[in-house]
C-alpha cells in the first residue's frame, strides 16, 4: 500500500495513517468493527467477537461515559460525540501521552464504524500528514482524543485487562514494570493494580509478543515469533494436552 517516506518502522505513522485512509475509502460501510496490529500480535477471535457484541461496548455506543472519559478534564471534551449514535469508539489497552489518555497499541486496537468515518471526514487529509513517526498508535488515538473520542476502559468485570503483553511478562508482572504505567492509570482513573496472572482477563482479546523476542533468541535458532503463536494457539485451544512440557 502506497504511502508518504521511505519503507522502515521509524515511518509507521505514514504507513497506519495509508491504512486507515483506503479502509474509509472502501471498506467504512462493509463491517461494524475494524482491528489493526503488527506481525507480532496473537489474538483470540472468539474473545474478541464477545466483547464487541456484549454489554459493556452496546452501553458505550449509547452513549455511556466510562472511568476514563467522565473523568474531569476529559469528559468536557467529550460532549463533542456523546449524542453521536453510534458514538465513535476506540478499544486498546490505555496509557497516558501528553497529559492525553491514548492507546499502547502493541497487541492492537479497534475502532468502530463511527470512529473510522470521523477519521475520514477530519483526519486522512488534515492530522499530521507531513509528519514521520513510529509512534502511530500515540498519534493516532492523538487524533481522536482531539475529537472528543478518548480510548475506552477494556477491562473486564474484575478490573483484568483484555489487551495484555506477552503470557510470560504477564505472569512475572510486578504491577509497575509496564510502558502503561499502571500506578498513574490507578492515580488519574482508579484502576486497580492486578499483578501475576490476574493482571490478564479470561477473555483476553489478545497478547503482544514483541518482548518474547529476546527469550526465544536465547533458544538458537529457528525460534521465531511466528512459531511462538503456534504454540499459544495449541495451548489456549487444548491441542496439546497430553504433551510433555518440553513440546
């Protein structure tokens, strides 16, 4: 897909904002929800099909505000899409830039219908477009934060979080070492700091594997984030459970 610099990752502003741009062109009235990530994401279809129809995503297309967008300042901001319906939604795990909540966008992010046609009408031709950046989910959520449209609280009913790292970062998680910043997310919204595996819900939509890099370099060759998703995706569908721990 054409777009704006040279081909290299430090230019993935130029590359999302290409992306965004044709799926409003020709995809903004084919489907409900669109989902972007890089290479190095494993997501569960089947969490991710549950969220989207349930309870807690119908209340915010409605119109609801969650912890983070009827927070003071936020929630004057806000008002610019609350009688929207739908109203524009983004979905990713939440962090702080700028004194602005946006998105690490690492395991992915989501965005409705609602929200893609606001990119289309105000940002394909006029946010940043001359600019050159690897930080896209940053800008990107930038974007729609500037339009009243914060990123929406994804947790579940236990305060666990839908979009995680890696199984083994989350299992060893501290509650502090994380680029999210969990203390200051508890500080401005009152999320809860889960540590270990409670940090991840039961219906995680999907994991980042980018800090698996460095383990499986450690096992040689031929150990690749590709086969690393195989093996999430035998485990978390019970292919393997008469294997030994060494398979």
């Amino acid at each position: 897909l054409h777009h704006d610099g040279p081909e290299t990752w430090h230019n993935m502003w130029q590359k999302v904002r290409a992306i965004w741009t044709y799926t409003y062109d020709h995809y903004r009235n084919d489907y409900d929800y669109f989902y972007i990530a890089g290479d190095d994401a494993y997501m569960a279809v089947e969490n991710l099909r549950v969220f989207l129809e349930g309870p807690q995503v119908q209340r915010l297309q409605e119109g609801y505000f969650d912890e983070i967008s009827k927070k003071i300042p936020y929630r004057y901001n806000a008002q610019k899409t609350a009688k929207t319906r739908p109203r524009p939604l983004l979905f990713a795990s939440p962090m702080m830039w700028k004194r602005k909540p946006v998105i690490a966008g690492g395991a992915g992010y989501i965005i409705n219908k609602a929200a893609l046609k606001l990119w289309g009408a105000k940002g394909a031709d006029y946010f940043e477009t001359d600019r050159f950046d690897s930080r896209e989910d940053f800008l990107f959520a930038k974007f729609f934060a500037d339009e009243g449209v914060y990123v929406s609280d994804t947790r579940d009913e236990n305060g666990e979080c839908r979009f995680c790292m890696g199984a083994d970062f989350t299992y060893h998680f501290d509650g502090f070492s994380c680029p999210m910043d969990p203390r200051r997310l508890k500080r401005l919204f009152g999320f809860p700091i889960r540590t270990g595996i409670r940090h991840s819900s039961k219906d995680l939509i999907s994991f980042h594997l980018k800090d698996d890099k460095n383990h499986l370099a450690s096992l040689g060759e031929n150990h690749t984030i590709a086969e690393l998703m195989v093996r999430y995706h035998a485990i978390l569908y019970h292919w393997c459970e008469n294997a030994s721990n060494e398979h």
